[in-house]
C-alpha cells in the first residue's frame, strides 16, 4: 500500500541542472486490476498478483515520459 504522494520526481535541464518546479502528469494504468485506487485516503492498495504501469510525463507539452512498471507479488 502507497500514496502517490510519496513519489518523488527530480526534473533536470539538459545541462543537468536541477529544475524545482516542473509541472507533470502521473498516470497510473494497471491492465491487471491487481490494485484498487476507490479508497477515500487515495492510496494505491495491492489486492491480488499482477502488474502496473505508473507514467511520468511533462504537462508543458515536453515529449519525455518515463514509465515505471511494477509487478505485484504475492508472496
């Protein structure tokens, strides 16, 4: 169990210095109905084996996107 307010996202410029306020997208897609994101705390709970994509992406219109992809285990 997790609340997307725990992700922490760094943006760097393409000098690679840091940028502290960067506006994004974070979509979490799970074709596995292995979580269920309907609780009124908004956490992110694992009910059962499977996966999910969470994507990371810039809301300025920036074409980078980042994908974390998670397998959810039973054990």
């Amino acid at each position: 169990m997790w609340h997307p307010n725990s992700l922490v996202v760094n943006a760097f410029g393409p000098d690679n210095q840091f940028i502290p306020s960067v506006p994004i997208i974070v979509s979490i897609i799970d074709s596995s109905d292995a979580t269920d994101t309907t609780g009124s705390e908004n956490f992110v709970k694992a009910i059962k084996e499977g996966s999910l994509t969470i994507t990371v992406s810039w809301l300025c219109g920036m074409q980078t996107v980042k994908e974390i992809n998670m397998v959810i285990s039973g054990e």
